[in-house]
C-alpha cells in the first residue's frame, strides 16, 4: 500500500533538507563533481550560460527538465516557482522578467530557503523572494501569478489534486503553467511502492 501522505511529507522534506548538507548525496555526484550537473543540464535543454548560473550552489543537478524553455517570460511577469530549491530556476525567471517583475520561490525545507536566500544576496538578485511552505498550500494571495513554474516537483507530492487546485488559485485569469515533471504509465509493482526511496527521488 505505500507511505501515509504525511510519512511521505516528511520523507521529502528529509531527503531535500540532506542535499544542501555538506557531503551528502546529490543525483548528479558529489559537491566537487560539476560536470555531471552540466551534462545533466545540457540534456534538460539549458544552455552553458543558464547552467553556469550558480553551479553548486542554487544549480543543484536536481530537475529532469527545463520549464522555462515553454514558459514564454515577459518583462514585469510574477512567476512562482514550485518546489525552488536552491534558487535556480527562480534566479533564471528573474533575469527573465526584469527589474520591473518578480519571482517568489516556495520551497517545503527551511534548510533550501536559506540557502536560496544567500544565494540570491550572494548573486544580487533582488526581485526574487523565497518562502517557506507547501506546494499543496501556497503561501501566495489568491489570481496574483502570471506564470507557474515547476522542475520536477509535483511528482514529490502525495496530493496532487491538491496542487493543481492551488496553481488555479494563485493564477491570474489567463495565468500560465509551464511544468517539467515525471508521470506514471502503467501499474507500479508492490516492491517500488514499499520502497520509500522511491516516493523522494
């Protein structure tokens, strides 16, 4: 049967929390092995200059996609990015949007939050904001988004019906969704269902 939805909560929010610690697991290598990153990312359709943007610190290796080549950013766009980690995705929307828009990255660990927050003071990137929630209930006001934002997140959520109705929420009328994300085909044997490992990777 799996997990409870909160046990898988806790499961994510653990395993996420672990990756800006020092030596611990990352997908694509250890701390000093950027390489990986950059041929991850180069596969995921970012360019050398987007995947140069913070390397090893909000450039984590830790999407499976690159939302922002379907986004179609503007100049003075709120964009919300789900799940922001480190800050990368949300610190390439911002460069997108301009000074004149704005990028809040929601992130469910304190331990990424805080990381993204330097990251931004430590590139000078002021029209972001990070803060602490979950993507099932957004820290966010009601049709106040222009473009949602998410990098392999959603399929981290045991309650997805729950997001989608979130993303709706926020969105301003004509607001725009551009995700990356894994999904299921087919029925998923009972070993990988126990297995909790893979309800966070």
């Amino acid at each position: 049967m799996g997990p409870s939805k909160n046990k898988i909560k806790q499961m994510v929010r653990e395993r996420y929390a672990s990756i800006v610690q020092p030596d611990k697991y990352r997908c694509c290598g250890d701390s000093s092995n950027f390489v990986n990153i950059l041929d991850l990312g180069r596969k995921l359709d970012y360019t050398n200059d987007e995947l140069a943007i913070g390397l090893g610190d909000a450039n984590l290796g830790l999407g499976c996609g690159n939302p922002l080549t379907i986004a179609d950013l503007k100049p003075g766009e709120t964009v919300l990015d789900l799940g922001s980690g480190a800050g990368f995705d949300a610190f390439l929307a911002a460069k997108s949007v301009g000074k004149e828009g704005k990028v809040i990255g929601v992130d469910m660990t304190q331990e990424m939050i805080k990381k993204a927050k330097k990251n931004a003071d430590k590139m000078g990137i002021g029209n972001v904001e990070f803060r602490l929630g979950e993507i099932e209930k957004l820290p966010v006001f009601d049709n106040s988004i222009d473009v949602v934002l998410s990098n392999c997140v959603i399929n981290l959520s045991p309650d997805k019906r729950a997001v989608f109705g979130e993303l709706f929420r926020v969105l301003k009328p004509g607001g725009r969704i551009s995700i990356s994300d894994v999904l299921r085909a087919g029925k998923i044997p009972k070993k990988i269902m126990d297995d909790p490992k893979a309800y966070t990777g």
